[in-house]
C-alpha cells in the first residue's frame, strides 16, 4: 500500500496503538467535535457513487454508514472545480461567492492577460494566467481575494480564535476556496510537490514529503491489482489518431512523473499531506474545534484523461476507498472525536465515444467552429464594425460571453443582438441566457432539482463578473471538440450529470440514515456549523442546516 507507507513514515503510524473506546464516544456524543474533516472528492457525480457504493469497504463504506445523502446538488450551472469548491464551506451559491467559473474575462483588468484565474491576485503587476487553449501557464499568485464571503474555517476563528483552518489539496483553487483567506496552513501540489501561499514558509514536515514523493513519483509504477468488478470496465475505447482508453491500470515507467497526478497515487499524496499536517499541528487535540479541508483532485484528473466508466475510474474508486479508510484510522488511532464529511465540486459525463457504444448514440463532440473569435469575425464583417479588438470575449466555447469595451452603444446592442441569434441557430446550443435579464432575478428557493435552466445559471452568475451573456450546450455535448491535448471527458453544464454529488457524514457513534430526496451543498456549511456551535445568520446563508439526528434529537438546534 503506498499511501500506507507514506502515512506510516510522516504521521508516525507505527507508534499509534489500537483504536478509541467505544463507550467513551457516547458520553461525549452531544459535545463539540474536536476537528471538522470536510473532504471533496473532485468530479465524484452521484452517479458514481451509487454505481460503485456496493463495493465500497474502506473509507467509503464508513462514510456510507452515516448520513447519507445520494442526491446532492451543486445548485449552479457552471458546474466547474472552483465554484463547486466556493460553495462546500461558506454556504452560498456559487455567483454571491464571486466564484463564477474556474476563469473568466475581465476586460478592465491592468494587464495584457484578460483571462482572470479564480484563485489568483491579477492586481499584482506581471502576473499572468496564461494562455488556457494552448495548455500554457503563467506566472499566477495563488489567493483566495476573489472569494467574497467567509468559509466555515474563518467564521469559526472568528468567534474562537484558537481554533485552527487548514486546507490541503491537490489543486490551489480546492484548497484557498475551501480554506479561504484566513488560513493557518494552507498546501497544494505544484509541478513536484506541495507549495503554499506566497511569502509563507511550508513546513519542515510537508518539505520531507515532497523529497519522498520526488522519488516516488520519478520511480517505476507497477499496473495496480484489477479488482474483479472492474474486469467488466476493462475494454479499450478508441477516441481518435490511434489513441484509446478504458484498459490501463496506472502502470508507468521511471522517469514517467507526469502520469503520476492522473493516478490514485495523487490522492495518496495529499492524504499524506493531509495527515502529515494534522500530526504536526496536532488537529483536534486542542481545547478547540479545528476545520482540516481536504481537496482529492485524482478522480477529475482520471475522468478527464481516461473518462468516467472505463477500468482507470474503477481502480479510481478502489483505491480512494482504501486510501481514506487509512486515513480516518489515522484519525481513530490518535482518539480524535471528529465529524467527517464527504461530497464532491461537481460531476462530470463519460467520454461520447464509449457512451456511444453503450447505448447513447446521440452522444458527440462540440463543433470547433463554435468558438468566440470566428463568431466575431462573421459578426464584425455583417454588422460593418471597424475595431482592433475583438468583438466577443470568452474563456471556452460555452459559458460566459463577454462583449468588447470598445464598441459604441448602438454597436454593443447590435453585436449582442447578432451573438445570440448565432448562438441560438447552432444545433449543439440549448439557448443563451441575457446578463440583464439574470440581474433582475433574485435566486431560486424551491426545490433545486426541479429549477429551471435559468434559475440554475442564476445560482453562478455574479453582475460584477458575468459575463454579458451565457451559452449553454444542449444535454450531452462534450466541449471537447478532439482529444487532441489530452482530454477525453469533462463537466461544466446546468446538467444533472454534472449537479448531482454525493453529501455524505460520518461520526463515531451515530446512528446512520439515508435521505433521498434532495439537499444542496450549499447545506453543508450550515449543517457543521450547527454541530461546532456556530450560529450562522440565515440572512448570509443560501442553504440549511440538515439534521444528522437520524431519531428524535436534532444536530440542528
Ligand atoms: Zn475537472
């Protein structure tokens, strides 16, 4: 077990002995835990929870045993990695987060880069995010300033500052957007090993790491054990230039370090890091309630590059179910009384050459030529607009659509006008939303798996940031138009593949229940907050606190 040996080395498991008394648990069960572990699992949909839940039997089937909730929803429309993240620990939907999508145009920005990165400072001069299409990054500062509201970690040191918010995670935005900005350690893997915020020091412990994991990831790998339910996924997928997927088990030779974050070895490595951090600061053994946000981003690496049903995402889901059950007993060997809780940033579709095959033939790639730059040439040359910019902005081929500074009025509604009839004959579009018409509508309460396409781009649309209008992809459509680069599959649509994540918690002694009609994850800061004493103003919420007292008690009161 890899993952064993790394939290055997860091967190000192070997001294570790046996597990908690049982009954010392139920004396204390109306406390306050000692530590919130809130974990994301990035691109887990519901979908592939209940596909794989019957084979679960580490961590997952821990957390299966709780409190358990297989129709949770990401409520919003721009169902990517970063506002997915913004709404797990603050309780408001995505746009009153600030967080409209993982990128977005900001034409007034001081700087030649206009694409803004949602866990970045782009005020800082010289920075730039880079140049998404061509897979290039720039020289970025990681922040959480984009966030407009409080996490669940900074609330709760707001009114006990003793307590500690720590984030670990495999991508910078999962970590600063559950963590937020008032973070007592903070780490995300980059490149080849795990960094922190600028101008801090990361730790002697997580610095031992990165030289173990160094060698790790530089070393041979051989193919992981095939369980027996995933023979029946183990089928190779052809998805163009010779290239296919659906048959690979992780195997890599020396040197191959890059296929290293696309294996479940990168959930190992941030567990490690996760406990690494714990040891050293001695989570939950305080006096106070600590919060330790965990980001495991293997699951949307393995989904984007392998796609979502094959034998890479079954081996994917065996191996985090081991690696968490590892964890917690990490936990448990330490008599830590924590609540654990478990969802996802978002869904995500298998790749439609293989949906193809198993029974969805309407399955299919977006049309390249659905882009922004050959929409504004056919408008600049139908409309007669002379400018040297260009007329329509946009960070992909779907989303959020930006109009330039540049035109005059009478041009802006002219454009837009043509924009979205163009938009609107496409035969892969759903529809456009309008950016005014968004404004006017305050954002929906009913039940969240009934709303609208509209009420559901509401949910991600913030006036300051928005783009002037939104595109949305009919059902099915991958906006990946060739797998060129490397991605086969992704998320990212209003759909409920990509909504639709599991909310799972789990506390020593509870007795677990399972509640399927729908709640939000934007429940889930309210729902821990209830349990670690803090009394969120309902006015600053967007969710609701779930009762995780399956019988006549309540969690929430
Ligand atoms: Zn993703």
């Amino acid at each position: 077990m890899r993952f064993i040996k790394f939290v055997t080395a860091f967190a000192g498991l070997s001294a570790f002995c046996g597990t908690a008394n049982a009954e010392d648990h139920e004396n204390k069960s109306k406390a306050k835990p000692k530590l919130v572990v809130a974990i994301s699992v990035d691109q887990l949909s519901a979908d592939l929870f209940s596909e794989y839940r019957s084979t679960f039997n580490g961590g997952l089937k821990r957390l299966a045993d709780g409190a358990v909730f297989p129709s949770g929803y990401q409520s919003h429309a721009a169902t990517e990695t970063c506002p997915g993240h913004a709404t797990i620990m603050t309780g408001v939907h995505a746009g009153r987060a600030g967080i409209i999508a993982n990128n977005w145009i900001d034409l007034d920005v001081e700087r030649d880069d206009k694409t803004v990165y949602c866990a970045e400072d782009e005020r800082i001069a010289g920075t730039s995010f880079g140049d998404i299409t061509a897979a290039t990054q720039g020289d970025y500062v990681p922040s959480a300033w984009h966030l407009l509201v409080p996490t669940l970690g900074e609330r709760l040191k707001k009114i006990s500052p003793e307590s500690r918010n720590v984030a670990v995670a495999g991508k910078d935005r999962a970590a600063l957007m559950m963590g937020g900005k008032d973070v007592d350690e903070i780490y995300w893997f980059k490149g080849k090993g795990f960094e922190t915020l600028a101008g801090r020091k990361v730790s002697e412990k997580i610095t031992a790491l990165n030289t173990e994991l160094a060698v790790k990831m530089d070393a041979a790998r051989a193919p992981s054990k095939i369980p027996a339910h995933c023979e029946a996924r183990n089928m190779k997928i052809p998805h163009g230039d010779g290239k296919s997927v659906g048959d690979y088990a992780f195997q890599r030779p020396q040197g191959g370090g890059r296929a290293f974050r696309l294996s479940p070895d990168y959930d190992g490595a941030i567990l490690a890091a996760a406990a690494t951090t714990l040891e050293y600061m001695r989570l939950g053994q305080g006096a106070h309630t600590d919060i330790l946000s965990i980001g495991l981003s293997a699951t949307d690496y393995v989904g984007h590059t392998f796609g979502t049903e094959g034998l890479e995402m079954c081996i994917q889901m065996a191996e985090l179910d081991q690696q968490l059950g590892t964890f917690f007993e990490v936990l448990d060997s330490k008599d830590i009384d924590y609540v654990a809780m478990l969802t996802a940033d978002h869904g995500g579709l298998d790749l439609p050459e293989r949906a193809r095959l198993q029974a969805m033939p309407d399955a299919q790639r977006l049309d390249a030529s659905l882009n922004v730059k050959a929409i504004s040439a056919k408008i600049a040359g139908d409309l007669n607009i002379q400018t040297d910019d260009q007329i329509l902005h946009a960070d992909s081929p779907f989303g959020d659509v930006y109009l330039s500074k540049k035109l005059s009025a009478d041009q802006r509604l002219a454009a837009k006008d043509a924009a979205i009839k163009i938009y609107n004959n496409h035969p892969q579009v759903y529809g456009v939303v309008d950016g005014e018409a968004l404004k006017k509508f305050p954002v929906a309460t009913g039940p969240v798996d009934e709303w609208t396409v509209f009420e559901r781009v509401r949910a991600s649309y913030h006036p300051d940031r928005s783009g002037d209008f939104i595109v949305i992809l009919k059902k099915g459509v991958t906006p990946i138009p060739n797998t060129a680069r490397g991605y086969v599959a992704t998320h990212g649509s209003p759909w409920d593949y990509d909504r639709r994540v599991p909310i799972l918690f789990w506390q020593k002694g509870m007795k677990g229940f399972e509640q399927p009609l729908p709640v939000k994850t934007v429940d889930i800061a309210p729902t821990l907050g209830a349990l670690v004493g803090l009394d969120i103003p309902a006015s600053e919420l967007d969710g609701r606190c779930l009762d995780l007292d399956g019988g006549a008690g309540n969690s929430c009161d």
